[in-house]
C-alpha cells in the first residue's frame, strides 16, 4: 500500500546507518567504540527509582490528566522560579512525553501549510523533520564556525520572510555544544520582537554547563521576550531519565491549551510512573545531577585535548551538552577520502570506532562524539582516530 506523503518525504535520523553498521560489527565480535550515543551512561539516580516504584505500589497507575498530574505542573513551575526567577502557572505548562513530543506538538498546533521555521544549522535532527510533518517550512540558517555555531541577529534578518512564524533557539546545543550569552540572545531577541516571531527555546541541556557561564533563558531577558518564548524542557538529559519520556512545554496559556486539546487524542496522558519520577527529580538535592556533570566536564576536557592533537582536526570547545562537533575536512581531506561521511565509515570499518557525520546535522565538514561513555572508552577512541588519520596522510 502506498504511504501518505507526509511519510515518505521523512528524512532517516542521520545516527541510524551508522549506529546499524556499528551494531553489526559487534554482532560479529569486533570491539566496536560508539561515540554515537545521544543519552547519558548513568543509571537514573536511586531516589527517583524508588519514587516511580512507590508510585506503583499505591496504585498510581490510571490514566491522568492530559497535561501532566498539577504535582508535577506545581514542581516545574517551581524549578523555574528557583533555577532563572520566572513565574508560570499551570496553565501555561504542559508535561509531555518527553521533550521531542512537546516540540512535535507545538509545531502541530502552531503551523498552517507554508509556515516557515527558523532553524539555525547544526540543528539537532528532528527540528526540520517535525516542521515538515506539521506541513510547515524548515528555513535553515547556516551559523559559522567563526562565530561558534551561533547565529547572528544579521542572519535571522536576513532568513526572516512574510511566512515566518517562529525561530529555534537551542542553548546549549545538539550537536555543537555551544551557547549563546546574554548580549548575544538579547540581540537575536529584538529581531524577534520586532517581527513579531514566536522564540521556541529547546533547553534541554540546561543543566549541562561546563563553562563559567550561566544558563539564560530568551524568556529572562524581558516581558516581551517572555511573553513570546515558550520553554522546552526535561527530564531525559539532566536526571539520565531518556527512557522515562518526560518532558514540558511552558509559555502563552493558549498555545498550551491547544497542545493540551491535542495531547488528549494523541498520547492521553505522558505515562503516570514516570510522572511521579519527574516529580521525585525536581522536588529532591540536585546533588547527583552535579555529580554527573562533573564527570562529564572531567570527560570534555580530557577528549577535547586528546582530539586537537590529532592532525587536520580543529575543534571550537564546548559550553554544554555532551557533544564535541570538530571540523574533520582538512584531516579527511588528507586521508584522501571523497567527503567527511566517507571518512567515517572507513573509520569504522577500520578503526572499529564509530562516530556521527555532520551532514544530518547541517554541517557536512563536521562529525559529531558523544563523551556519554567511560573516560577509558574515550581515551582508546582518540587513540584509535589518531592512528587511522597517522595511516592514511
Ligand atoms: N532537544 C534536543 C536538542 C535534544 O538533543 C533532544 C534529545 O536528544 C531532545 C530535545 C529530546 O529529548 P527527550 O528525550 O526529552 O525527548
């Protein structure tokens, strides 16, 4: 049977060819490195295990409301006063089931056919490919390398047409790491404003900051910017909770009724347990969550010195997140391979280490490392690259 359009103009996620060849050689006994993962390595902590099971055990196991338990709503409206001084009530939250859906269902209720989006390139994979499912138009607008991977409000004037309707804003960001500082998201902010953009703010990284820099928000800067912003969220990357699916949206009480009214035919409810466990993470010590960046930090500094020393590898150091997205053109280029995708399937196949090529991203110089694994891991991984790129020059 033929499938609906909408479908069959899908783009596959970037990270599945590579994550299946990877699959494969292990399958086969290789000791294969995957530096593909997009999900932090440590057990979700014990309180908020023992949170979801008592939820179990006392039966709270039905059906909720659509939008999220007003537990859970009253501990992330709290959080959000606590962590950045902004005030929600619950009317302007929705739980979803995970970050990606509240994302899907907000271009869902906020887009005709022909809408554009703005989506500054690296972009995580999905933003252009959930527009397109909402028949909206993805505007991608390619930020530098000189500038960090951010754009300018230069470049979103530019990008901006009569069908805009909304631009992404990720910080810190998948795949690149970065983050835009207060200066900078005030100025891409005015540009908003004045044309009237609705500010979609994916913070899902928040809480993984490795620089002196704290985390802002558009929606700190000024009512305006409030008013026009609407937060997205979770649980996935600051508690290692991608399993449970939690994840919010927080703005303009209109936008999250329709997304409400949508969630109620669409997923019902965000699973019960796994609300119970959110509420466990934002209403308990934030101890593990900084002990889990402070790994990841130890992690970032030790591959990021590791991989500058490997020729034709340059790499602009991280913020945030857990990636690292280094610019391997020159180092495939002198391996004489055809482009950068390329040379990371040869690294594969030869090197048994497998990482993710920019092209999915945007950004068809780069690859993409997860340092969501063991420093020993990530130390081998580097060594293994180096000798692959000493091979080949
Ligand atoms: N936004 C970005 C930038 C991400 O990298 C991810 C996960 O990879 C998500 C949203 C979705 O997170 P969740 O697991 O809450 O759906």
């Amino acid at each position: 049977m033929e499938l609906a359009k909408r479908v069959q103009s899908l783009t596959p996620s970037s990270t599945l060819a590579i994550t299946a060849k990877a699959k494969a050689l292990k399958a086969e006994g290789h000791d294969v490195i995957g530096l593909g993962a997009g999900e932090p390595d440590f057990n979700t902590p014990e309180n908020i295990l023992e949170a979801a099971k008592r939820a179990m055990d006392e039966g709270l196991t039905k059906y909720t409301p659509s939008g999220g338990v007003p537990e859970l709503k009253n501990a992330i409206t709290a959080k959000m006063k606590r962590d950045q001084g902004l005030t929600y009530s619950n009317e302007q939250v929705i739980v979803t089931t995970g970050a990606k859906h509240a994302l899907f269902t907000l271009f869902q209720v906020l887009l005709n056919k022909g809408d554009e989006v703005i989506v500054p390139a690296p972009y995580w994979v999905s933003y252009p490919e959930q527009i397109k499912l909402a028949e909206g138009n993805p505007v991608v607008v390619p930020a530098s390398e000189e500038n960090n991977f951010k754009i300018t409000p230069g470049d979103l004037k530019q990008a901006i047409t009569s069908k805009t309707k909304a631009v992404i804003i990720n910080s810190p960001s998948n795949p690149t790491g970065m983050m835009y500082s207060r200066e900078e998201l005030q100025a891409i902010g005015e540009v908003c404003l004045e044309n009237d953009l609705l500010i979609i703010s994916d913070e899902i990284y928040e809480k993984l900051i490795y620089s002196e820099e704290d985390h802002v928000s558009m929606a700190q800067l000024s009512d305006e910017l409030y008013a026009n912003t609407m937060i997205i969220n979770g649980v996935s990357k600051s508690h290692s909770m991608t399993g449970w699916r939690i994840g919010y949206a927080l703005g303009n009480k209109e936008i999250i009724k329709a997304m409400t009214n949508m969630a109620s035919h669409s997923t019902s409810n965000p699973t019960s347990i796994a609300q119970y466990a959110a509420l466990a993470a934002y209403t308990s010590s934030e101890e593990q969550v900084f002990q889990m960046r402070e790994a990841f930090k130890e992690r970032l500094n030790a591959l990021y010195g590791w991989l500058t020393e490997i020729p034709g590898v340059k790499c602009v150091k991280p913020s945030g997140a857990f990636y690292l997205f280094p610019n391997v053109k020159e180092a495939s280029e002198q391996c004489g391979f055809k482009n950068v995708t390329a040379w990371v399937e040869a690294l594969l196949d030869e090197e048994k280490v497998a990482l993710v090529p920019g092209a999915g991203f945007g950004a068809p110089d780069n690859v993409r490392l997860s340092y969501a694994t063991s420093l020993d891991q990530l130390e081998e991984a580097a060594k293994r690259i180096h000798t692959f790129v000493n091979k080949h020059q």
